[in-house]
C-alpha cells in the first residue's frame, strides 16, 4: 500500500508473475511504507499507469518510475533505481559544501567523481531520492549501503579523499568492534545525505532519514549507522532520537600519515561523530 495525500492504490502482485492488478481505492489513509523487499519487481503495463496517472492527476514521469515510499504536502518520498543518475549528481552537489573536504579545497567536481564509484545504491534497493511533487525535480537523496559490503575498489584513486574515509571508518570502530561478523543484510549505514541548497529549510533531510529507517527496517535490517562530517548532520540525528554516539573524530587534533588534514575545518563542525541505532 503506499499513499498520496489522501489517495491511496491497493494492489495485489505476483513477485514472479507478468501481470499486476492494480484496483484504485479512495479513502483517507496516512503515508505507509512499501513492503517488498529491494529484490522485487516494480512492473506495470502501459494502461495501469495510465489509469494510475488519471487518478492521480497526471504526475510527471519521474515519480512514477520507482517505488514511492510516502508522501508530503511539498515532497514525495521513493526508491532510486539504476536510470536515476541524477541522484549522483545531487548527492554530489549537495555535498559540495561539506566542511571537511572543502577545508582541503574539494569542489564539487571532485565530489562527483566520487559518487560515480557509488553507482551500487542506484539499484540496492535501499538508497531513497526526495521529490517536488509537481515537476518531479530530485530535491535530495540519501545513499545508504549495506555495512557487511566492501567500499567500491575504484575510491583508492580518489587520493584527495582518503583521508575522510579513514576518518569515518576510525570513528565507527567501536561498532564494528562490538559486531565483528557482520553478514549482508544485517546493519545499514546512511552514507550521503545530501539536500539541494535551494531546497534546503524543508525539513527535507529528517524526512530522508526517516523514511528510508522505516524503509530498511521492512525489509529486515537490524542495525544503522551514521558518520555526521557536520553539525547540522549530527543535528538530524539527534532530532530523529535513539541514536547511540559513538567515537568522535576530533578535526582539530586528529591525525593521518603524519599530519592533520582538517585543521582547517571551522566551527561549528568540530568533530565528525559516529552514530548508531537498533532497528
């Protein structure tokens, strides 16, 4: 079941059959949570979703191409999958004025090249996007990964960027001390929350978070992790509730091959602090 406004679509599926019945039901109901599994099949033929579209309103084609998740009165909440691309490139600028890499003059070009390793949460199933719920424009993502996974092989050329990277993996070491074996399916980590500047002041990031909790923990997730690089980060999290802290990265005093690359982070972001909850 999943809702808009106070319209809702029942539908019966058959995970490995061809056809979906789709039967339109009016009546008020709050926002739910879409209960496949990342593995199952979002099919439909053309005159589903042309009656589903008609219901609707005619909404743009962007939200009709994934799993929608919930719904606000100004965003619409669903799934990514591999064509949205685009979700790489909001995560990468949205995270371009991330304080830790810009204090070493990261751009956002830099941070594109990045994402472009991460294609894996355009089609895991559990990375969510944030929609204008009348355009269809991609406002922010949030890019979530299994922990039991390996980081993509490709990040040891993004030199520049190591060092953040140790820095998360050193902040989560009480965790993963506590959970040494660790199997796919188990503990999430909420890896790049990103919100557009222009659509920021909405609430849009809370909202990212809770939807994909609720989200991971359908589908059978037991932990989650966060590493906040920035106050306003740590922030959310605090305001979601239930989160456990864990080792905080100090920038000013931390230290890597020798050095400390993020003396150069200004307050208020002065540690990046690692965070984690029972699902």
């Amino acid at each position: 079941i999943f809702s808009i406004g106070y319209f809702s679509l029942l539908f019966f599926s058959f995970n490995f059959g061809v056809v979906r019945f789709w039967v339109p039901s009016i009546y008020s109901a709050p926002s739910a949570v879409a209960y496949d599994r990342p593995s199952s099949a979002f099919l439909g033929c053309c005159c589903q979703l042309e009656l589903c579209r008609n219901f609707l309103g005619c909404l743009p084609p962007n939200l009709m191409s994934g799993r929608i998740l919930a719904s606000r009165a100004n965003s619409v909440f669903r799934i990514l999958q591999a064509a949205d691309r685009r979700g790489l490139d909001v995560a990468a600028r949205g995270f371009a004025d991330e304080p830790a890499m810009r204090s070493r003059g990261a751009k956002e070009s830099d941070w594109r090249a990045v994402m472009g390793h991460f294609e894996e949460c355009l089609h895991n199933g559990l990375s969510v996007a944030a929609l204008e719920p009348t355009s269809g424009e991609m406002m922010g993502v949030l890019l979530n990964r299994d922990v039991a996974l390996p980081l993509p092989k490709g990040l040891r050329s993004c030199t520049d960027f190591e060092a953040i990277f140790v820095a998360m993996m050193d902040s989560g070491e009480g965790f993963y001390r506590e959970h040494p074996n660790l199997v796919p399916g188990e503990a999430v980590d909420l890896f790049i929350l990103a919100v557009l500047p222009e659509y920021r002041g909405r609430g849009l990031a809370q909202a990212l978070a809770s939807v994909s909790l609720a989200h991971l923990r359908e589908n059978g997730f037991k932990h989650a992790t966060i590493e906040a690089t920035s106050e306003f980060t740590a922030r959310v999290v605090r305001r979601l509730g239930g989160w456990q802290a864990g080792r905080y990265v100090t920038f000013s005093t931390w230290e890597f091959r020798g050095g400390r690359p993020f003396t150069g982070v200004a307050p208020p972001h002065t540690a990046l602090q690692f965070f984690s909850t029972k699902l």
